[in-house]
C-alpha cells in the first residue's frame, strides 16, 4: 500500500543542518498495524508526516498503491490525502460549539457530500461506539470519548489507512487502552494503521514495531 524508500529528510544547513529523517525504508502493506517508536528527537513523527504528506522530503520516493506521491503538486496531494488517508492527532481538534455528530459530518459538508453525510457520519459514530452521544458537545465527553469523535470523523470519507501520532498521548493508562482496542478492532475490520507512540506497552498491540533513532530504522520487531 504505502512504501517510503531511501528518504531523507534534512532542516537547515551548514551548523544548524538537523538529519531528521536519514536514508529511511518501510513498506506499510494492507491489513498491516505498525508502531513507530523511539526516543524523542528519534524522526518518528517526522517519518509518520511525510507518509501523510504533511510535510515533505529532502530526498528519496514515497508511494501509494504503485503511485509516487512524493513529487505531486498541493492540490493533488490534498485530493489524495481525503480520499485515501485518516489522520489522528494527539490533540482532538474538534470544535467546542459542534456536537459529535457534526463535528464528525465536517469533512463531509467540505467534500459536498449531500443528504447521505449525516447518515456516513452517524454510522462512524457507531463504529467507534458513540452513537448515544451524537448529540453531545465536545465539552460534554470525556477525553477518551472526544479521541473516538477524532477517529470517527477521520474514517468518515472511508478512507482505509490510518496515520495516528500519539492517539492516546493525552489519555489516562485505562482511557488510552480502550482506544488501542478500537485501533485494533479498525484494524481487523480491515483498515492499516500506521501509529507513532513513545510507550513501549501501548507498542506492543501492534503487528509490527519499527524502532528509530537519531532519524534512522534501527529494529523491526514482527509480534506473534
């Protein structure tokens, strides 16, 4: 599905030249879970924004589904990323005057998504296990249920793979590992998730754990 190969990518030059990502190679197939862990500083979320294209890179090739997406323009790229790619944040970033439901709906009222947005939207509210609090706003739901809201409104235009940076970051040890259930129940309904997190315990849910440090794949850990 999502193949990074030999990238770099390098901030500055001369004295404040930082390798942030250093002749980087993965291969995200169908149906994969990986976790990206590391020390901070590592290049993990940094690796996880050029798969998403939310930032660029100095040197190497990134496609999607054979496609390079590395040299697109903006635009394309933005086409791209709605359709095919689900971001979630460590912050939820919803809107406190919204309720659940429409904050979910957002991405679908920019697409022009007509009568059948609500219904999309309320069906994600489901999958996440939040359809009784579709009608409560952000201020009303805990952080663990405001991060399901975040999930379900990233997976609202069907996108099939999941970059996540620290989904359970701003959560409590009990909080954070419902969401790594749910991860791991997108993940059996078929979805690839590509996930960074600095918690070795929250890592081990994955199939997959690629370890970095100092900007560098420096382990690969299959789990049985």
């Amino acid at each position: 599905m999502l193949q990074v190969k030999n990238v770099w990518k390098v901030y500055g030059k001369g004295v404040s030249k930082v390798i942030a990502l250093n002749n980087v190679d993965i291969r995200l197939n169908d149906g994969d879970f990986i976790a990206i862990t590391g020390p901070s500083g590592s290049g993990k979320t940094t690796l996880l924004n050029v798969m998403g294209g939310l930032d660029s890179i100095s040197k190497g090739k990134i496609f999607l589904d054979g496609l390079r997406i590395d040299n697109l323009s903006e635009g394309r790229f933005v086409d791209i990323r709605r359709k095919r790619m689900a971001y979630v944040f460590q912050q939820y970033h919803l809107i406190p005057s919204l309720t659940a439901l429409e904050n979910v709906l957002l991405p679908l009222t920019f697409g022009g998504v007509g009568k059948s947005g609500p219904r999309r939207a309320m069906q994600m509210l489901k999958k996440v296990g939040l359809a009784q609090r579709a009608k409560h706003k952000p201020s009303q739901l805990s952080g663990g249920e405001q991060q399901r809201v975040a999930i379900a409104r990233a997976l609202v235009n069907n996108c099939s793979l999941i970059l996540a940076d620290e989904p359970t970051g701003n959560l409590d040890q009990k909080t954070g590992a419902e969401i790594i259930k749910l991860f791991e129940k997108l993940n059996g309904d078929g979805y690839t998730i590509a996930m960074v997190t600095h918690n070795p315990d929250i890592a081990r849910h994955a199939k997959r754990i690629i370890v970095m440090e100092d900007g560098r794949i420096v382990n690969e850990i299959t789990q049985s």
